[in-house]
C-alpha cells in the first residue's frame, strides 16, 4: 500500500493526484490546499471519476504518507520573468510547509519554484536525510533538450543538470556529435523560454510537470533506481555544497540512492559552477 500525499493540489499538483491514482501506483492520497473551495472540488472530481483510491483533506496525515509531492504557493505568469523572481512570494508557503512536515519520514519531492532552493530549505528545516528529498525539474528541461536536438536532427543522450532556470546546463558532450558553441548558446536561449509560450497561452505549464512527476513517484515506488535528472543535495558532488542542484541521480525507494559524477566539458563545466554558485547563495538569503 503506497500512500502519496499532494500539498497545493492546483494545476500541476491536481493532475499529480490523478495521475498517481488512475495509474495504480498510489493507493491513498492525502490532499492538502489553503484555497479550501478549491480543495473541496479537486476530491469530489477525482471521487467522480470511480476511482477506489482513499482520498484525505486531514492535514495531520501528510505525515503518514510515503511520498509527499511539495506544490503550494504561486506559480508563473507572464509575468515573472524567471523562476527565482517567485522566492520572496513563496518562501513563506515553504516557511509554513516545513512545519507540517514535521515528523514526516519519507521520500519528500519538491515542485514549487524556485525548486531548487526550495528543496534545499525544506530539507534543512524538516531535519530530513538529505536523500529523502528531491527536487523536480531536470526530467523537464532534458524533455525540452531532446525536443531542441531533434529539431535540429542532432541524436544522442539528452541531460539538463544544474538549476531549474536560467542556469541549467545541457550536457553536449554525451551527444553523438560535436555541437559548435553557437549552437549550444542558441539551444540554451531556447531552453530558459521554453516554457514562455504555455503560460502565455494557457496560464501554466501542466502536462509536462505532472506526467515527470508521476514518473519520478513510480521510480520511488518500484525501487528501480532510474537514472534522472533531478535536484538533489551534494555532498562534494561536482565541487559542490550547501545547495540543491540538478544532477543524474539513480532514484528508488529510499530516495537518492547515487550521485553519479560525469566528467564535463569545459563548456558544462563552467556554467555548471556558476549554476552552484547563483543557487548557493539564494539559499543562504532564504536562510535555508
């Protein structure tokens, strides 16, 4: 029995739930939303479907369940320009977060943005293991990288590491063919916007996020120990520390189970320092 709890069920957080429960691979969920109209008619839609799934509203039992998927608190408009530009409006969300999660001893993944910051704060004030959380985000921005390399007829392995944002590092060097550095930095122009253009036209991002999310629960819940792009806390890892960074991590049932190093090129090298760097000290300002 898998018990998945969602805390801010709105677009991304509501079709999590969903999902997680249409699929078989929750059979509980714990739902969780300071808009309680809001709450109210996300469970009588998910109850209308049939569904068997066991459906709570009671805050207490977040802390029972095996997974908890953070997603409260504002999400981006046109007009936020970058996900950082959302900390201050969010950090008192996460503030409050942390304290329900209190005594919660699972696997705890992060959505709300700035996620990489977030994961790191929530991490440092719940007290959990630094493995048992993980941040979404790089399944996301790879899913965009493969689309931009198959645009260009460019094959190989598509990975984003470093933050989910303006400095997240697509991986050339795991490409089949050299890809001159003109073209990355279009690439990676393209990347930082990708998502522009769905919140223009529909107010957010939806499918993308829930469908990785949910693949990211199934790779807690099966304990395969998939390789993903996600955001996790080095310990050294990479030359890096004191934050939550986007890495290829082998994810199972206790979380982060490896940190695999790949050796980068020059190119990746230096802006994935620079991605340390900038998330670093967004951390220390959020007092994480």
């Amino acid at each position: 029995m898998v018990g998945l709890a969602v805390m801010g069920v709105g677009r991304v957080g509501g079709e999590v739930a969903y999902l997680a429960a249409s699929l078989g691979i929750v059979d509980s969920l714990v739902l969780y939303d300071s808009a309680t109209q809001h709450l109210r008619a996300q469970v009588l839609d998910l109850r209308h479907t049939g569904l068997e799934t066991t459906i709570s509203t009671e805050i207490s039992d977040i802390k029972k369940a095996d997974i908890c998927v953070f997603a409260a608190g504002l999400a981006r408009n046109p007009t936020v320009k970058s996900r950082t530009d959302l900390l201050s409006a969010n950090l008192p969300v996460v503030q409050e977060g942390a304290g329900v999660l209190e005594g919660f001893s699972g696997i705890l993944i992060t959505v709300t943005n700035p996620m990489d910051v977030n994961n790191y704060y929530l991490c440092k004030k719940t007290g959990l293991p630094r493995e048992r959380c993980i941040g979404f985000g790089g399944q996301l921005d790879s899913a965009r990288f493969a689309l931009a390399l198959r645009n260009r007829g460019i094959t190989g392995f598509p990975f984003v590491l470093g933050e989910h944002g303006e400095h997240q590092v697509p991986l050339f060097s795991a490409l089949s063919q050299m890809v001159p550095y003109e073209t990355r930095e279009t690439i990676l122009s393209e990347l930082r916007g990708a998502s522009m253009e769905i919140i223009r036209g529909k107010g957010g991002t939806v499918f993308g996020p829930a469908l990785h999310i949910v693949h990211l629960i199934r790779a807690v819940t099966d304990d395969v120990k998939d390789l993903i792009s996600c955001s996790c806390i080095p310990d050294g890892e990479y030359g890096i520390s004191g934050c939550s960074i986007g890495v290829p991590a082998r994810i199972g049932r206790e979380g982060v189970f490896h940190i695999e190093e790949w050796e980068l090129d020059r190119w990746e090298q230096q802006r994935m320092d620079e991605a340390g760097e900038f998330i670093g000290d967004l951390c220390r300002k959020a007092g994480g």
